[in-house]
C-alpha cells in the first residue's frame, strides 16, 4: 500500500462501481472472449484488453482484425447484440461485491461520513450491479448514484463527480474517491478530490502510480487504515 504520512479527514467517500465494490473484472474479460469467440476473432491477451479500456470506454477497434476493418459497422451492430444478450444473466449469477465491502461501507456510515457512488455505467444497466450490494442490504446507505447518463461528461472528465459532491452537499476537497482505473484517479484529481487507486480491477500499481493518487490499497477494507473519523 502506498502510504502519505497522515491519515485523511473526508466529510465524504465516494465509490468506484466494478473492480471497486463489485468483483466484476473477469466477467468482463469473459464477456470480450466470449464476444470474439462468437465472431470467429483471434483471442487477445487480458493485458490487451486492460489497453483497451484505459480511457474508459472499451476500444473495439482495437479487437478487430484488420482484413475485416471495412465491415466495422456491422460488427459492431453484432458486438452490441452479443453484449446485451449475455451481460445481464452473466452479473446476475456470477458478479459478486468484493470482499470486505460490506463491513466498510457500514463501518463508513455508521461514523457519520456521506456515501456516494460514480459510475460509468448506464443507467439502463446499474440495477443489475446494485442488485448485488441489496443482497447485502448496504444499496441503502449510498445517498447519491451518479452513472453515465447523469452528466454530459464522464470520467475522466470531472463531471460526474462534481454532480456527486453537488447532490450530497459536500466540497470536492472534502471529499474521496476510490476506483481501480487511471480514468477514476484522473477524474477525482480533476474536480480537485483526494484520489485512492485500489488493486481488485483493471490496473496494477504501476499504472496507477503514474496517475500520483493520494494512496494506492489492496481493496476497499483497507479504507480503515486510511479515513480519520
């Protein structure tokens, strides 16, 4: 864990969704496989896949052959058929919260902080993620859930986190964010938040650590190490 020399004094946290709350990055991986394999695509490496969404939305370009470049627009018509019909059963039956998210999130409201959540999810598609964290009955305590539909922006813009602060009644600078990408650190740092990169998604340390987020965690239960309260 990357540490600074004190602990952060926050009036709010707010949370990243997948490969933060939820453990959902191999459903993702598996979703691409499966997509490809559908297609009749060459595989790609999961290191090729992580390039492709470092600027928050999937490159699929990226993941199609070059003699076949001229027929794009059908394929992706087909990729997005593909998507909508495997994404929902595939988070319904094997996306599950990351471990110690319940604990801390309870541990976070039971002390007074605000909670919120920024996502780049759809709106047509966060219920099928919340579901996971109403089985835990922990849904309630977020006051604020901001998708990609909420703001004209997404991350890494700072928009949606500044709608965030703006609904809890909060400062950006009185505020943090956790997520596992270089976009959510590039977003908090933007709207001039206090940033954590955490290691259960997309990035490793190295690649967060080039975006200098305030401390870098093994997962969101380390947030007792880090939050003044």
């Amino acid at each position: 864990m990357k540490k600074n020399k004190c602990k952060m004094k926050v009036d709010a946290v707010i949370f990243d969704l997948d490969g933060t709350l939820l453990d959902s990055m191999q459903i993702y991986y598996k979703i691409v496989e499966l997509t490809l394999e559908k297609l009749g695509f060459p595989m790609v490496s999961r290191k090729e896949m992580r390039e492709a969404a470092k600027d928050g939305d999937f490159e699929w370009d990226r993941m199609i052959p070059p003699d076949v470049k001229h027929r794009k627009k059908d394929i992706m018509l087909r990729i997005r058929e593909i998507i909508d019909e495997v994404y929902p059963g595939m988070f319904r039956n094997e996306v599950k919260p990351i471990s110690g998210a319940e604990t801390i999130i309870k541990w976070l409201a039971v002390r007074g902080l605000k909670l919120g959540i920024v996502t780049s999810t759809p709106k047509a598609n966060v219920d099928i993620k919340l579901q996971q964290l109403q089985k835990l009955d922990i849904n309630r305590l977020f006051e604020v859930i901001i998708t990609s539909d909420d703001v004209k922006r997404k991350k890494p813009a700072p928009d949606p986190m500044l709608e965030c602060c703006r609904q809890l009644n909060v400062k950006p600078e009185k505020s943090v964010y956790l997520g596992d990408a270089r976009t959510d650190i590039r977003s908090a740092k933007a709207a001039n938040m206090k940033a954590i990169g955490v290691l259960t998604g997309f990035d490793d340390y190295q690649a967060l650590e080039v975006e200098n987020p305030d401390y870098i965690i093994n997962s969101v239960s380390d947030l007792k190490n880090i939050i003044r309260v």
